[in-house]
C-alpha cells in the first residue's frame, strides 16, 4: 500500500491540544532532509509505538525511519516547542503478516529513547475484550489534525462492502474490525493510526486503543473502514514490548469509584435485560451507574453484590447496605446497575431472621460495638436520643 502524505480524516472536527496525547506520525527522511509524514501511530509505551504492519515499508520499499509526537500539525511551527521526535531503532511485524494479504496487520517500533511524559505525550491503554459495546469510536489522524466518529458494525454485514478478494482470500474474519459514519470515513493517510474510545481510568479520561487502522475503501466515500482488532494481538504485543526491554508491564493501580443513584427516567437498562423488565422498574429496584464507561475489571460487582451508603452518627461513620445488585456489570458504569432495595423486603427478611421478634418497645435498642454509650443516634420516632446501657429510660436508642 502507498501511504499518502498529508491525508487526514474526511469530514473530520480538529482535535484539541492534548486531547489525543498518544498519537504518533511516522516519518520517512527524504536525501534533502525534509521528511515525508506517511502513517498513524499509537504511543502505547514510553518506548514503544503500536501501529500497521502495512505501514513498515512505503511504495519505494523504504521502512519509516522517525516518529513524532506531541504536535497536532505537522506542517507548522506553531507547537513545535511540545513535540518530541526519535529515531526508530526497531521494526517488529507481526509473523505472520504478509504484504500481499490483508491479515495480521499490526507492528511494533521501539524508538532509541524514552518519551518524556507530560500532558502533550502520553501513552494509551490497549483494549482487551474481544466484545466491542460502546455505540460510537473516535479515530484519529494526521494532515490537517482531526477525528472522526465511527460506528462499530458487524462483520457480516462489512463483508457485503469487502467479499474475499486477493488480498482478502478467507474474507473478514475475527482479527477485523469495521466502522462506520454516514458522512465520515478515515483515508489512507491515517494508516496504522488509533481506533479509539475513551475510559475512566485512574482518575481520568483515558483513550484505549480498540483497533489499528488497516484499509478501507476511497476516502470520503462512507464506506467502512476496516481496522485490526487490538484484542485479537494483545498477547502479542505485551509480549513482545517485553522482550525487547519494555518493564513494568503488569503493574495495577487500585481504582477508587463512586456510582450514583438514578432516576427511572434517567435509567438505561441494557437491551439484553430488557425483557426481565416488561413494566419498567418497580418500587423494590433502584438504579446506579454512570453514563461514562469504566475500564472492564476496574469493578465487578457480582450479582447479589451489595450496593452502600455512608450514615454519619456523632463523629463516626458507618457503612450501611441498602440493596442488592440484581443486573449490569462494570459497577454501572456505561451499564446501569439495577438492584433490589432491601427496604422493601423488611418483612420478610424479619420473618426468617427475626421469628421471634416482638416490637414491644416505643425505642429501638440495639447492640452495636461500634457505638459508644453517650454518641448521639436517632430513635425510631426521629428523636434524637443518646446511647445508653440496656434496661435504662426509654428513651433509649
């Protein structure tokens, strides 16, 4: 494939300073020193720049040789002073990448030095899952600097646009991706540039690369586009990054979240759950969740997972359960949890708990070692009452 200098995406909107801080160009040094800025590319490591396979030699059989990152336009001076350029001091393609075949389209540049991290260069996060379930992708490319968004569509339904081919023998098949927009396309240009949706992840919003793109048909056309799936060479790249030096690979960073508590009309329970709801939610269920999506694993909340809230009393704190989590994943993040409020089920949980229990007090009293005798707490009747040892007035809480 000839990538073509300059391109970018069709009909795309200009990207933001810092928003895609992961996006790299590769270059090729032309004997007049100038250089010819021909594909995409992904900072995925300090070191290391994940892109197409396709993209490691151009139309004269010459492998790219710089990468740049930190500037949204290539062709100005204007922010060059947050730009960062290396050397490629290594090309890794894929094995089983053949150029004459469109299959396995991913590869690897080590640059000959460290990226210095800031809020223009920053690597993104790669995309596990094999399942694909946001409505919308953004990709990213270079020329005059923007994004388009995409729908994922099936393969199925992309092979009607793609039937094998010469270089598409065995068709589509699960290592492809597809996107679409009725009015946007990707163009050659953006080879081996980012398929991408943005996650909370520690803190912030994080761009994950979901696939790398491959090929597609002319640009501007609104056909698919067609791009590597990044989940199907996961193992591969992390792999590889590893044994070419790359450390640290498998470090976490614990997550700290919080999912509010939504309204029925603002409750979006997932297509895949909607017949277990034929009348909408009930007044036994509550919903939780956020409409940004979470990283998948960051939070699993199972079902019968219970659902908290903090209750302050005096100057401690306590953590009360309020209901349990029935369906929805990630902690309702991207997928609204919906969970059966244990409130509306007191009664019978006291008759199989409590089969003997007899409300003979105007009080509430209970044990409970977290509180000490003189805290203050609230009676049944809403009082506000000082804790004290049994059998005292009755006032007691």
């Amino acid at each position: 494939m000839d990538p073509t200098s300059g391109s970018s995406p069709a009909n795309g909107q200009p990207t933001r300073f810092r928003e895609y801080a992961h996006m790299a160009a590769l270059g090729w040094t032309e004997p007049d020193g100038s250089i010819l800025w021909q594909c995409g590319g992904s900072l995925i490591w300090d070191n290391f720049v994940l892109t197409a396979a396709h993209c490691v030699l151009d139309a004269r059989n010459r492998a790219p040789d710089v990468i740049r990152l930190g500037d949204l336009d290539l062709y100005s001076a204007e922010d060059d002073r947050y730009a960062q350029q290396f050397g490629i001091a290594q090309i890794i393609r894929h094995p089983e990448h053949k150029f004459a075949a469109s299959y396995h389209d991913v590869a690897l540049l080590k640059l000959d030095g460290k990226v210095t991290l800031d809020q223009t260069v920053l690597p993104a996060c790669l995309w596990r899952d094999h399942e694909v379930r946001f409505k919308r992708l953004i990709a990213t490319g270079w020329g005059n600097t923007g994004f388009v968004e995409l729908t994922p569509i099936q393969t199925a339904q992309c092979s009607e646009w793609y039937p094998p081919s010469r270089k598409l023998r065995q068709g589509l098949q699960d290592q492809h991706l597809c996107a679409v927009d009725e009015l946007m396309d990707t163009c050659e240009g953006d080879s081996g540039g980012p398929l991408q949706f943005k996650l909370m992840h520690n803190s912030r919003m994080t761009p994950f690369v979901i696939g790398v793109t491959s090929f597609g048909s002319v640009c501007g056309t609104s056909n698919p586009g067609v791009y590597t799936r990044v989940s199907s060479y996961h193992d591969w790249i992390v792999a590889t990054m590893r044994n070419h030096g790359a450390v640290g690979l498998d470090e976490q960073l614990p997550h700290v979240i919080k999912s509010p508590v939504l309204s029925e009309d603002d409750c979006i329970i997932s297509e895949r759950y909607l017949p277990r709801f034929p009348h909408g939610l009930m007044r036994e269920q509550v919903c939780v969740g956020n409409d940004v999506f979470l990283v998948p694993g960051a939070c699993d909340l199972q079902i019968g997972g219970v659902l908290d809230i903090s209750m302050y009393r005096g100057l401690s704190t306590y953590q009360t359960t309020v209901a349990l989590s029935a369906v929805g994943r990630d902690c309702g993040f991207g997928e609204h949890i919906i969970a059966t409020r244990l409130a509306s089920h007191t009664e019978w949980m006291k008759s199989i708990l409590l089969p003997k229990y007899r409300d003979t007090l105007s009080a509430l009293r209970y044990n409970d070692s977290d509180l000490a005798e003189g805290d203050q707490c609230t009676c049944s009747d809403g009082r506000l009452g000082r804790c004290v040892a049994f059998g005292t007035e009755p006032y007691a809480c």
